[in-house]
C-alpha cells in the first residue's frame, strides 16, 4: 500500500493513547480548582478539531464549551475569555502566527492554557501554561481531554468502559481500517482528481472533518477546488446546484447528527448519480462495541481519506507537501 506503514501507524495511535493518564492529571487539577468556561481555540485545520470537540461535548455537557478561530479572536476580541477560561489548542509547528499571538492574549486575560504541540521546544510549547508534546492524532488528544472533562462532570458513564476497549482495540482498527478502504480510495482519487468543483458534506463531529478534508487536504495539499457545507444547511441554497452530474461526498458518522446526512443521501440518491457516500458505519472496528463507535467515527473516516490523500497524490504528481503560498510569501 502507498505511504502506509503498518506498524508505525499502529505505534502512533497507541502512543497517542498511552497519553491518557497526563491528559486526566490535567483536566482533572482543573476541574478541582474550578471552570467557568472551556474555549477550544484553532486556525485552519486546528479550528476544524476544535469544532469536533465542542460538538461532541455540547449535546452533553451544562458547562459552557466554545470553539474561537484564532484570527477573529485576534481582531474582535471574546470577554467570555478571562479568569477560569481553560483555552486549549493544538499546533503541528508550534509557530503558528495566530495562535502564537491568541495565546498570549488570552492569557493577558487571565485563562489558563493546555497546548497539544507536535514538536517540543518551540514557542507555543514554551508559552503554554501546560504543554503535551506527541506527533500527530490531533482529534485524538481532542476528545481524550474532551471526555475526560465530560466524565468528570458525571454524563460520561461509560467513559472507563469505552476507553479500555480503546486502548485494547483502536490502533490495530484503525490501521484495519485503511487496509480495507484502499481500493476505494484508488477508484476515488482516479475518479474525482480533475473535477472542476467537488461537494463535501458533513454533520455532527464529522463537520469539522469534512471541512478540514475539503480545506486542508483538497485544496491546500492537493490544489483541489471544493466547497464543504454542513448537511443541516444543505437544503438552504446548495440543492439547488446539484445536478445529476455534481460531484458531492457525503460523510457519514454514527453520532446523534447522523440523520442530517442521511436526509441529504435521500435527495441526492434521486437527483444525482455523482455521488459518494463515506460512512464509518461501514468499517469494521474489532473489539470496540457499537455503542461507543460514535466516539471515533471521525477517525474512522479519516483513516479512509488517508487512502484517498495517497493515491490522489500518485496519480497527479503533486507532492502534497508542496505550498504555493503558505508560509511562502507575507500575506
């Protein structure tokens, strides 16, 4: 299979899962000293996981949880940030400019700060009040922290349960996962890799995915053009676009806003015979019981866009680490 190495993705994901006892020394000290407010702040794709994790916590949660794009943060300002704001970010550089400048403005505000960083030593890591430094499963340490802070609030019961069939069961599933999805990921990217304008549509914690996939994979990495919409706003002007021949993907998840995209499949299953459906519900997870898929659903699909990113680049030639502009030139 191209890019994929077995044993290193298995590693990745049960590294990041070994992460778990910090992540519970952490919340919990802030759960004890107490929480007015929980910000989840991003830029980019960071946002994106941000996203996910106030969706996944919200239906749930009494405590008030947000998500705030580093660079509106930046220019309009949030008073709900200050004294008993947890702020929590991920970063892959650790430079990133926006979140670089958010942090320290926030906590010029009186919030505290938790940063996910992939790469030890550099500012964000240093600026953080607390800091995890661990390659990759950005989402994973998300929700990890997200769950803990929903457990420790009493409306995760099953968050004990649930996290000892992951640490059992999740790497060796996920990496099951890609080998199962890549044939289709083959017949997708040969498909799909010269459409002029290409629909993702998602919902739930899928949504932040979705837009993530469209924005940072298609187009910044493969210099594809998309457009992504949240299935609850689809039937509110992008119908009407969608012809028998409009290519549109649809991710699927298994959490309570699952039926939003089910009703999208529905109308485009009579209008249009260009589309694709991506649902985690169709991969198997061994030893992860249905009643916690919801959970990682995201990272079910993703696991298949792995699939799709690897053979997209093959057949066009275009190095996905190629940038035209980011972090080229001064904009």
């Amino acid at each position: 299979m191209l890019k994929f190495d077995e044993k290193e993705q298995i590693a990745s994901v049960r590294g990041a899962l070994a992460l778990r006892p910090r992540i519970e020394e952490i919340v919990d000290a802030v759960w004890d000293a107490g929480l007015k407010n929980l910000c989840w702040l991003g830029i980019g794709g960071t946002w994106a996981s941000a996203m996910q994790a106030v969706c996944h916590m919200k239906e749930r949660t009494s405590l008030e949880v947000f998500s705030l794009n580093a660079a509106e943060y930046l220019t309009t300002g949030d008073r709900r940030i200050g004294n008993g704001t947890l702020l929590v970010f991920s970063s892959v550089t650790g430079t990133t400019s926006e979140i670089v400048q958010a942090v320290a403005k926030a906590q010029a505000a009186g919030a505290k700060v938790l940063g996910f960083v992939d790469t030890a030593g550099t500012t964000l890591a240093e600026k953080a009040d607390i800091c995890i430094c661990y390659p990759k499963n950005e989402q994973l340490k998300f929700f990890m922290a997200a769950d803990r802070f929903l457990f420790r609030e009493g409306v995760m019961p099953e968050y004990e349960a649930m996290y000892a069939q992951f640490d059992r069961s999740l790497p060796e599933a996920l990496a099951g996962v890609e080998k199962s999805a890549d044939t289709f990921g083959a017949a997708f990217a040969e498909k799909h890799m010269n459409d002029a304008l290409h629909y993702f549509v998602g919902a739930g914690a899928l949504y932040g995915s979705t837009y993530s996939y469209a924005m940072c994979y298609c187009e910044e990495m493969h210099w594809m053009r998309t457009k992504s919409i949240h299935a609850a706003e689809f039937f509110h002007g992008m119908l009407e676009i969608v012809d028998e021949d409009t290519p549109v993907t649809v991710f699927m998840g298994e959490d309570r806003q699952r039926p939003l995209t089910e009703r999208v499949v529905r109308f485009l299953e009579k209008v249009n015979r260009n589309h694709t459906v991506i649902d985690s519900r169709d991969y198997a997870l061994p030893g992860i019981d249905d009643a916690y898929r919801y959970s990682v659903s995201h990272l079910v699909t993703h696991a298949v866009t792995n699939r799709i990113d690897a053979h997209l680049e093959a057949l066009s030639g275009h190095d996905m680490e190629i940038r035209r502009y980011y972090r080229k030139v001064e904009y």
